[in-house]
C-alpha cells in the first residue's frame, strides 16, 4: 500500500500547533501555582539542552531489572524510581544532575540507584521521590489536585485510557479543539508512568519516520539507529502490561492524503507487542477514519476491537462552577448560576479558563476581590473590542 491515499474530497487540515501553546491555551497558570508546561513560573528548573542526556538512554525495564537483581528495594519503592525516571524525561530534565536536585541528592546517587549499585538507604532516595512528586502534582496545570481530578473531561479521559490498557485493545478519542484532550492525556500519562505510559505527540506532518523518532524519545530509546533498527526496538519496549497514546493524530491527514504508513507502524506495533493503544485527534481524524472510500484500510484497525469515545463540547455546569471557585471566585448565586450556564453553552473549557484568567488579572490590577462581576465585565470588554467599540474610548480622540 502507498504511503498516502488520496481522499476525494477537499479539506483543509487543521493547523499544527506547539504542545506547550496548546497546553497554555487549555490552562493558563493559577496565581501562586507553577505551570508545568511552561509560563512565566517553571515547576522543575528546566535548563537549556545543551548538556548530554545520559540517563535517557537506559529504559525503565533495564532499570527495574537491574534493582530487581540488586534485591534491596520493594516493589513500591522501585515504582517510585521509575516514575521519576519517567518524569525526567517528560519534563526534559536535561542531565542526571538536574535530575538528582529535583529530589535533593547528588548525581553520583541516583546514578547509583539507577544503577541498581547503591549501598545507602534506597528507602531514603524513595521517600524524597515521593515527596517530590507530591508536591509537583500538587502544583499541576488545572491547580490542585482535587480541581483537575475532578473534572469531567479528565475523569472521562482516565477511564478510557484504563479500560484500553486493561483490554489490551486500541482506542479513539475525538473531540474539538479547547476541551481537554491533550491535558487529560498527559495527566494520565503522568499519574500512570512507571515507563509504561508514553505519551507522544504526533509531529507535523505525521509521516512514518518523523513519528518514530517522537516515540524513541518518549520511551527514551537512542535515536541513533536507523527505521528498521528503531521499529525492532520499539517493538521490544513495549509489551501487554502498557498503554501508548498518541495525540494530534489529524495531524496525519495533509489534505487529500492520509500517511497510512504511520497507522501501519501502530497496527504493527499493536499486533507484535499487545500492547493497548489510544489515538486521539480531532472529529477530522474521525471522519476520515468512517470514509467509507477508506473502509478497507481502516477495517485493519476495527476488526482489532477499537474502543471508541467522543468527548462532549460542552463543560458540565458543575465542571464550570468548580473551575470558576479555584479560580477565586465565590459560590455563584441564583443569578451567577445563570451566567455559568450561559458560559458552558458560549465557551469551551479552553476559552474558558482565559476568560477566567483574565478577568482576574483585571480584578487584581484594579485591587478589587475577584467576584463574577468581573467575570461579566471581561466579556463585555471583549465583545466591543471584536465590534471596535470603545477602542480610542469615548471621547473620539477629540481635542
């Protein structure tokens, strides 16, 4: 089969965006919180990559096989140290150094423990990891904790994710742009890493080799070797006990063409490893996948028993009644609930939280406690600068 099928019919393919503008979009920064994925205030001290990244190069099965034989850690303690492993990675930590301040050890420890050469407390290295991951999930990009668990998207999100790799099937998720998709994806990787979660963003274009490139980084195998050699690695990383997610998917349609060779690399995936797998993209993903020009192509995934999910456009009214409290805002009234529900009707959880956001940088430059007014201020601000009302105020730039 080609690389490409040619679609009949004319579309566009959405544009491609940056991971971290789409996280910024999705949720901006809570005052007195770290943005994980990169605003003004950093989680973790992220340096230029300059320096080697030596410890992503050994993946997390060698790790735990080396602490496994060294006999000195439980299994809750060798969790711990894959997670962070994991979380070195993904937050691009560029050196073990780096790595090691995160906890509050030296690099020549975690070295060891990486190792499965330490003859000091792993007990004691555990305990800072955990306490160090406490407190980095405790600053995540929706705020507390208890506010991102807590909303619908991300719930939704989490069982799919868990009902797949427990299935050991493949998944689509669709939804627009602006409800969380990404957000909650990573928020699953996160949570569920141990080197057994990848999350990889499908890179523009979508064609086969630019993807495997995205995924040896994300599973932290060297890039250094050629297709052939990578895809055999892959296909040893992975195995029935994890979950590869795949975000941006739309971005394999270029359009009239869909890169096939990239859902063929998947499939193969899939069908060597039985490893559980979700694709997530936007409902131009799933419109091309029920093509029925394509039917042939994509019977390969269906007859694979693929789990489905649509996410709903609209927040819940609870969802946004959550957000807007953790935000600083009080419990709405009977007429603040009406604007609530009229906000989840007008706005996607994306222009939700910046419109929230907003209205309290408003509200904190005028000194003034955060209260709906403002929020019903921000939209009437916005509204007339769309109309260019206002705009040279109300004089009319008259002397």
């Amino acid at each position: 089969m080609k690389a490409t099928v040619e679609l009949e019919r004319s579309r566009t393919a959405p544009p491609n965006k940056d991971i971290a503008a789409l996280n910024a979009e999705i949720l901006p920064p809570l005052t007195g919180l770290s943005d994980v994925q990169g605003g003004s205030e950093l989680a973790i001290p992220v340096a230029p990559r300059a320096k080697n990244v030596g410890y992503t190069g050994v993946s997390a099965d060698i790790i735990e096989r080396r602490l496994r034989e060294q006999g000195r850690a439980n299994a809750e303690e060798i969790a711990s140290i894959l997670w962070l492993h994991g979380h070195g990675r993904e937050q691009r930590v560029p050196n073990l150094e780096d790595l090691a301040r995160l906890i509050g050890y030296g690099e020549a420890v975690l070295s060891q423990v990486l190792g499965g050469k330490y003859a000091g407390s792993i007990s004691s290295v555990a305990q800072a990891i955990s306490s160090y991951r406490r407190d980095f999930t405790g600053r995540a990009a929706f705020g507390e904790d208890p506010i991102l668990d807590a909303l619908s998207p991300t719930k939704a999100i989490a069982e799919f994710c868990a009902t797949t790799r427990h299935s050991r099937t493949m998944g689509i998720l669709w939804a627009p742009s602006h409800v969380g998709k990404s957000r909650g994806l990573m928020r699953y990787a996160a949570t569920n890493n141990h080197g057994r979660t990848p999350y990889v963003e499908m890179p523009p274009g979508g064609a086969p080799s630019m993807f495997m490139h995205a995924l040896m980084r994300a599973c932290g195998i060297s890039e250094r070797n050629n297709y052939s050699q990578m895809l055999d690695r892959a296909v040893g990383f992975f195995s029935p006990d994890k979950l590869l997610i795949v975000d941006q998917m739309h971005r394999t349609i270029l359009g009239r063409k869909l890169q096939t060779g990239t859902l063929d690399l998947l499939i193969h995936l899939y069908d060597k490893t039985g490893c559980g797998i979700v694709l997530c993209g936007t409902p131009v993903f799933i419109d091309t996948v029920r093509d029925e020009r394509l039917a042939r192509f994509f019977e390969q995934i269906a007859n694979r028993g693929v789990l489905r999910l649509q996410l709903p456009t609209e927040l819940p009214y609870h969802d946004a009644r959550s957000l807007g409290m953790a935000y600083g805002l009080p419990a709405p009234d009977a007429e603040e609930s009406r604007l609530v529900r009229r906000l989840v009707k007008e706005y996607r959880l994306g222009k939700l939280v910046k419109l929230f956001s907003m209205a309290r940088r408003f509200a904190s430059v005028a000194k003034e406690s955060f209260a709906w007014e403002h929020v019903e201020g921000m939209i009437e601000t916005l509204r007339a600068w769309a109309l260019g009302e206002g705009v040279y105020g109300t004089e009319g730039g008259q002397e």
